[in-house]
C-alpha cells in the first residue's frame, strides 16, 4: 500500500465537510465541532472519537423535528409501526399490550428509528440517515443499514445483536429472534445480502449469509449457518443448515414455535 499523504487527505475531509453542510443544514453542528472547527486530521479523529464514546449526538430539537418530518411525510411509517405493535402484542407472551413494546422493548423502538433512517435514506438524505443508524446501533445494539428494506408486522424479539445489510429484504409478518444476522459473504457489492419472505421465523443466533433467499413460511432453526436458499415452508437447521423437514404451520411467524420439524 502506497503511503497516503495526510495534509492532502485532511483537505479533502474539509471538503467533504462542506459539501455535507450544503447538503444537509441539520448536520451543520456536528460538523462544525468534528471537521471544521478542528485544525488537523489527527485532531478531528480525537473529538470525534473521544465524544462518539459518551454518544455525542445532534441536538434533541433536530432530532425530534426529523422524525416530525419523517411521520408526516410518509403517513405509510405509522402504519407500518402500528403494525409492529400489533404483532409484538400478538406473538410475545411476555407483551401484555400494545403500548408496552413503545415504552420498553427495545426491538420495536430500534425499527421505528430505522423506519425515520430508511425515509431519509430514500430522500436522498444520506449523510443524516448513517448518522443514524450509528445512534441507533450505539443504543440499542440493533444495526439495521437504512437501505434495508423491511416490511410491517415485524416482531424483533430482545433484538439485541441483530444485523442487516444495505440490500437485505424482510417482507412483512416475519419474526426475529436476538443475535440474528443477515449479513454478505465478503467484499463484493450490489445485491448481496438475503431475501427473507412473509411469514419466516428466524431462531436466534440464526446467521444467513450472501443473497439467498429464505422462502415464504420457512423456519430457521437457532444458530444456524444459511449459505443457499431455503425452499417455502421447510424447516433448516444446522451449520451449514440443512433441509430438516417441513413446517408444521403455514406461517411460523405467527405460531413462534422454535421446535424443529422434521
């Protein structure tokens, strides 16, 4: 690797910091105080690293302000939050009713902040919706990339550790288990994470790799490695997961019965 010259790389930081700034004015406090206020490169990493550790974040007003902004710009997300509170009521034993998955859980809260990151991802808003993202990572343990495409009814049960990537695809009525992962298999880009379809339980520990597809009503057993596609309504297990047999429910999402059938 060839060295890399700092003083012209701390230039291009500064510049990208402005273009930033033009872009995107609710950002301007945060990078004023980690760029452009700071007067080297080795300067900059240390506030912003040094503060990110006690989650510097921007601003409450802006914060709040953005997600207004998401809510009443994209009626469609309070719907799909809605739905999310339903079905964790419905499938959580542990959820007496509708309002304790907002006040509490931390998987319902992490999917409405990606759902105001997704928004902003698709208005172009790039910048602010991976600022975001890292927030949410940092307090919830939940790191959803705000390309990810999720649909609603979607229970994320303790949620900690659960990962997916720029192109995964969970369609609706899909529950999740804690540590699962839909992740790549390397460095390649473009379409390279799974397709999980409605009506999928994914055991935790369950970890799907690369763009595979996980077909309508299938059943991943608990720590298990998917490599290829799982065909409908089977049930898989292992690592690398094999076919077990068929589900026994049309939608184990639903049924959240983590038995394997074989």
């Amino acid at each position: 690797m060839q060295p890399v010259d700092l003083d012209a790389h701390w230039k291009e930081i500064r510049q990208l910091a402005h273009e930033i700034v033009a872009r995107e004015p609710a950002l301007q406090t945060l990078i004023n105080e980690t760029v452009l206020d700071r007067h080297s490169f080795a300067e900059c990493l240390t506030y912003r690293l040094t503060r990110k550790l006690v989650n510097h974040a921007t601003s409450v007003e802006v914060l709040h302000d953005t997600f207004m902004e998401a809510f009443q710009k994209s009626s469609g997300i309070l719907q799909q939050v809605a739905c999310d509170m339903i079905a964790v009521n419905e499938r959580d034993p542990a959820c007496p009713d509708v309002l304790t998955p907002l006040l509490y859980f931390k998987g319902l809260q992490s999917l409405v902040c990606y759902r105001v990151a997704h928004y902003l991802w698709n208005a172009d808003r790039t910048e602010f919706a991976l600022y975001l993202q890292s927030l949410i990572s940092e307090t919830f343990a939940v790191d959803i990339h705000p390309a990810a495409k999720i649909g609603c009814g979607i229970l994320l049960d303790h949620a900690t550790g659960f990962v997916a990537g720029e192109t995964a695809v969970v369609e609706s009525d899909v529950s999740i288990l804690h540590a699962v992962t839909l992740g790549g298999t390397g460095k390649d880009r473009g379409d390279r994470h799974p397709k999980v379809r409605s009506g999928v339980l994914l055991g935790a520990g369950a970890k799907i790799l690369g763009n595979v597809e996980i077909g309508e009503g299938a059943k991943v057993g608990a720590g298990s490695v998917v490599l290829k596609d799982v065909p409908p309504h089977t049930s898989v297990a292992g690592v690398p997961a094999q076919v077990i047999g068929k589900a026994s429910e049309v939608s184990p999402a639903l049924g959240m019965c983590h038995e394997l059938d074989s």
